[in-house]
C-alpha cells in the first residue's frame, strides 16, 4: 500500500489559488443567505415605521431613539463580537446570531410600546451586526486572493437584496395582517437559516490552520477544496499569514496600516449616517408629504432595489478600474442625487429614478467598503477589520437616523433636510480620493491589493 507522504500543507496558497468548487459555493450560499435576512431585519422598522406611528398615535419622531437603538446594538455586535470570532471561529458566532435574530424578530412582533420595541431593536442588533461583518470575512477567506474583493461585493448583494424584498413583504402583509405579520415573518427566516448553517455551514479554512483548530475537519474539507492533495489529519497545516497574540483591534494600526484603517473609519461612519438616515425616514417623509402608506413604502423599496443593483454593477467596475475611482465617483453621484430627493418641484415619478440612483451609490457602496476591508486585513484580524469599521460607522447609523427625528421634529423644510443628507456623501468622496495618496494604489484588483500589513 501507497503511503501517504505529505507532510506539511499551506492552506492560504491553496486557497488563494483554488477554483470555485462545490465547498466554495455551499460557504458563499449560505453567507449570501444570511446575509439576505440581515438586510431585511435591519430595514424593517423602517417599513413598519409608519404603521406603528399611527397605530400607536405616537408622533413619527417619537422613534428616532429606537432606531439609534437599533443601530446601537449592531455596533456592539459589529465590534466586540467580531473580536471574538477572530478567536473562536466565524461560524458558531454565526449560527448564534442568526438564531438570536430570529427569535428577537418574533418577539418584536409582540410589543405593544415604544419601551418595548426600543429594547428588541436593540438586542436583535446585536445579532445583526454580528453576522454582516462575520459572514463578509467567511466570503472572503473561501476566495481566491483574485476573487476575494469581487466574492464580498456580490455576497453583499444579499444584504441590500433582503431590504429590498422586505419592502416587498411589508407591502404585501401589512394592509391584510398589520405590520406585526412582517416581524413574524422576518424571525423565521433567520431561524430556518440558523439551522441549515448548524448543519452544513463550514468553518474558514484559513482561520482553522491559524489556530490548529480541528485536523480532521481541516483535511476533509482541503479534500473538497483540492481532491489532488489527499490531506489527512495527521499533516501539517500551515498558513502563510502569522498568526498574532494581543488585542485584535490594535493590530488594525500596526505594521502601516493607521492611515488606511482611520479612511475606512471616515467612509463608513459618513456613508451608514446617510443610508440609515434615507433608509429610516425616507418613507416617513413621503408619507407626510402626502401620499399613500404604500406608495411611501414602495419609495424605501426603490433605494433598497437600486442598492442592490447598485452592488452588482460596483462590484463589476471595481474589479476592473479599482476602488478608489470608482468609489470616488459613486459618492459624488450620490452627494448630487440626495441633494436633489428634496427639492419641491421633483414629481412621483422622477422621485422614484433619483431615489434608485441614490440607493445605487449609497446603499450599493456599503457592500464595497466591506470588501476593500476584507481584502486589506489579513486573516487573524479580518473580521475584527471589517467590523471594526461597520462599528465605527453604526455611530453614524445612530447619528444620522437621531439628527433626521430632530430636524423632522424642528419643522425643517424636506429641502433642507436633504441638503444636510448630501455632505456626508461629498465627505466620503473626498476621503475616499485620499485613500489613493495613503496606500498607493487604486485598490480592488488583486494586483493592486498590498500584501497584509503595508498600507504605503
């Protein structure tokens, strides 16, 4: 009999230089999927938002503090859980939060108060924080160092794509049931998902080399990855990245990484401020201007669905021409279209086309700043990279929804309202631009990635 000879095994090349397998695609489903039901739970207070203001007679800006609530929680989950799966694994967090989630989202269904619906928002963030940035870096550790960027871009696909379809469940549910059938509805999912990912979701190869975490699993699922290297447990399973002791956090401003981790700190925080300031009021403010509830939950819709569509064709662009154009751009074209949401003299219908071109540019950028953090940030600090920087910006997402309910609740004009929506925008523009004179290149392509740990 043949013995098995192999002896030492590097799990990042053969991941950075894998094809798509079977493995690949079970690990990007699955993200994908739950990523699907974050987008929808984090965007469902503001479809229901209406429906409860006037069930309840309590006045809109009443629920200003419910979603920085919200956004509370998921920077807690964003930040310090993340830490933890850099320690413990990305996929029991995940499958925890989601179950979490999905028990949290029924319960909302049941409050009758704002008290009540302030602290399941809060808790159910926690949850959804967690998964965003968890299952962004699971994505990403599964692609090729090729396709690592473009894999986060489009498994973000799914988080803009579960706002947009929620809107479509709200439409749909809250005239025949009330708006208490969405949060039903929007707990199962996460619980279905929770339990299909117990059971087939696999851990990121990378990080299990790194910790010398579970031999067996290891080899079986390099098998899957690569059936040519006939891996067994009793090899060696090494990664080319070091893995390193200390806080995770404080390895994000070592090795000339600061300046580059202090741009996508600005970039979040300007950019969440502004999507959770339209995504939360949006349709609020359309409904006060007079129109139907639906017809203002289909305007949410429309910035959700242009996000979606918006992720797709930046994920295109940025894999051929590099982050810092394209994202330079996007933020002034978004700047300009939520500048132009509140002027007087715009119609329904052109409502509608400058609504999706802000929700291309805004929400569609969101997924590329989770990319470009995902492909920057080495393994043993990826996911603590990515959530630190949706962390720092759910301060913006607390920020921005806060500063809304005051100037709704101050009689500011829908003008003025929206003005102050589009520095955000024109900030992360010019930050993003920066970026460039801080790392050196354009980003995104994998020949324009720095090697972990250089930033200029």
């Amino acid at each position: 009999m043949a013995q098995h000879v192999r002896s030492t095994i590097n799990v990042t090349d053969i991941v950075d230089h894998s094809p798509f397998t079977p493995l690949h695609w079970r690990a990007f489903t699955l993200c994908m999927a739950c990523l699907v039901m974050d987008g929808f739970d984090v965007q469902v207070l503001g479809y229901t938002a209406p429906s409860i203001v006037r069930e309840w007679g309590v006045a809109a800006a009443t629920l200003g503090p419910v979603f920085a609530a919200a956004n509370f929680g998921v920077l807690l989950g964003a930040l310090f859980i993340s830490m933890l799966a850099d320690r413990i694994g990305r996929r029991p967090v995940i499958v925890t939060a989601a179950l979490l989630v999905g028990v949290l989202t029924i319960l909302t269904g049941r409050v009758t108060s704002v008290p009540q619906l302030l602290m399941m928002r809060f808790l159910t963030g926690i949850g959804l924080g967690t998964i965003v940035s968890n299952a962004s870096s699971l994505v990403g550790e599964y692609g090729s160092k090729r396709m690592r960027a473009t894999l986060i871009m489009y498994s973000g696909v799914g988080f803009t794509g579960g706002a947009a379809f929620g809107g479509f469940v709200a439409t749909a549910l809250i005239p025949l049931y009330g708006w208490q059938a969405v949060y039903y509805f929007g707990g199962a999912i996460p619980l279905l998902i929770g339990v299909i990912m117990l059971l087939a979701l696999p851990e990121s190869l990378q990080f299990m080399a790194l910790r010398g975490k579970s031999p067996a699993k290891l080899a079986h699922w390099l098998n899957q990855v690569d059936p040519s290297l006939k891996a067994t447990p009793s090899d060696e399973f090494v990664a080319s990245e070091e893995n390193k002791a200390g806080v995770p956090i404080s390895h994000l401003f070592s090795e000339g990484r600061a300046l580059a981790t202090l741009v996508f700190w600005v970039v979040n925080f300007m950019n969440l401020l502004n999507l959770y300031s339209l995504a939360s009021w949006l349709p609020t403010v359309v409904r006060d201007a007079g129109y139907s509830a639906q017809t203002a939950v289909l305007v949410g819709t429309v910035l959700q669905v242009g996000g979606t569509l918006g992720t797709v064709g930046l994920a295109w662009l940025v894999a051929r021409a590099g982050f810092v154009r394209i994202m330079s751009v996007t933020f002034v074209i978004a700047a300009i279209s939520v500048l132009l949401i509140g002027q007087p003299s715009v119609s329904l219908a052109l409502l509608y086309v400058i609504v999706f071109i802000a929700g291309w540019c805004v929400v569609g950028s969101q997924p590329g700043l989770n990319a470009l953090s995902g492909a920057y940030y080495p393994t043993y600090i990826r996911s603590t990279g990515i959530g630190a920087g949706l962390g720092v910006g759910r301060i913006g997402a607390i920020v921005g929804p806060a500063i809304g309910g005051m100037f709704m609740a101050a009689h500011w004009s829908t003008r003025d309202i929206f003005l102050a929506a589009s520095i955000p925008a024109a900030i992360s523009a010019i930050a993003m631009f920066s970026l460039r004179f801080v790392v050196g290149t354009d980003l995104g392509r994998a020949t324009d990635m720095p090697k972990p740990g250089r930033s200029g």
